[in-house]
C-alpha cells in the first residue's frame, strides 16, 4: 500500500495534474475567506466547501492518472489486487487533502481578523474532512473506472456536486453549511458536525464499493 501511495504521488507531481485543482483551491479560499471578521463557523464552511470541490477535481485526476493497460500492469504488480490499488489511490488523495486542510484552517485566521478558540480549530478540522470525504467520493465514483467517456463522468460529478451543495437538507455537506452559516457558536456544532463527519465516511465506503463492483466486472 505504500509503495502504491508512493508510486501515485510521483506520477500525479510528474504529469502537474495537480495544479488545476490547486489554483482553484486556493482561489476560492482568497476570495471567500480574505478580510473576514466575526464567528469562524462561517468562514470555516467557506474552506470546507473549496475543499470539498477541490478534493472531486484532484481525485478524479488521480483516478485517470493510468490509462487502462498501465492500471493493468499496476494491479498485476500489487498482486492482482485491483482493491488495494483503488485505496492507495484514495489514500493519495485524502493525504493530499490534509496537506490542503493545514492551509484552509489558518489562512482565514491570517488574512481576517478573528477571534480563534481550540474548539474553533477542531470544528474546522471535522468541517474539512467532511467535505474532502464526500469530495474523495465523488472523484471516485465519476472515475474512468466507472464511466468510459470523460464527458459523462464531467457530467456526472457536477451533478453530485451541486446536488451535494445546494440539495436544502442534504447531509452532509449542504447541511453542515446550513448548520456553520446559522449557528456561530462552535461548541454547539462539535456534536452536530461530527455526525455529518460520520456520515461522510459511510459515503465514501459506500462509493468506494460500488465503483469496486464495476471496476471489478469490467475485468
């Protein structure tokens, strides 16, 4: 598994995939966050969610990263382990996220003039991980694995993304941005946001599965 973690790093910094999502990232990270003031929930949520579009981008790019015979011979390589390679392909991208996530937490503090508790930072952390899960889970199921033809995977993963932000009620992203948006005491939005972290993880298992399923068929 490391070494499969190894080698998706070095191809993803050789082929600069990375860099699209990147920029988008922090784009959208100086545009909604600079010169903010007030409760950190809503700046928070703000990070989270050019985390979450960013962590789609940056997994669909990793998924793509070898053309079919190329992830032919990778799984041959682990052992004829198709699963093993899909999760080292996860795990690159939910490490690439918590690099992101360092930077989505302090960047409003240093560009905006906020009061910061410990509680604050530990409800921006769960923030981020729900929305880079649900990021991770969507770039996975709107892979090559699962749609042959670039344009419907594009497709696809918009679909989920704008039906994942603006679904009123939808957990977990759509209602956690409700709950940070509305509620700007973060000790009450510990408990709350922990189970939309929950349930963000169940997502990603849930995803994970299905695109192993046809992933597996297409062997």
């Amino acid at each position: 598994m490391i070494a499969l973690i190894r080698y998706t790093f070095a191809t993803v910094l050789h082929t600069q995939r990375y860099l699209a999502p990147l920029l988008l990232f922090t784009g959208l990270m100086g545009v909604l966050t600079v010169n903010g003031s007030g409760p950190l929930p809503p700046a928070y949520a703000s990070s989270a969610g050019a985390l979450f579009v960013c962590s789609t981008w940056l997994t669909i790019a990793l998924m793509s990263l070898d053309a079919p015979p190329q992830r032919a011979i990778v799984v041959i390589t682990a052992g004829g382990r198709s699963l093993t390679v899909l999760l080292a392909a996860i795990g690159t991208a939910l490490l690439s996220c918590l690099a992101l996530m360092v930077f989505g937490l302090f960047f409003p503090l240093w560009m905006g003039d906020y009061v910061v508790t410990t509680t604050d930072l530990l409800l921006g952390l769960e923030a981020q991980l729900t929305c880079a899960l649900v990021g991770i889970a969507i770039g996975v199921l709107c892979s090559r694995l699962v749609f042959k033809r670039q344009g419907y995977a594009l497709v696809a993963a918009l679909a989920l993304v704008m039906g994942a932000l603006f679904a009123k009620g939808m957990p977990p992203v759509n209602r956690l941005f409700t709950l940070m948006a509305t509620t700007p005491d973060a000790a009450k939005l510990l408990a709350p946001t922990s189970v939309m972290l929950a349930i963000s993880a169940v997502v990603l298992a849930v995803f994970t599965a299905a695109t192993q399923f046809v992933a597996g068929r297409r062997e």
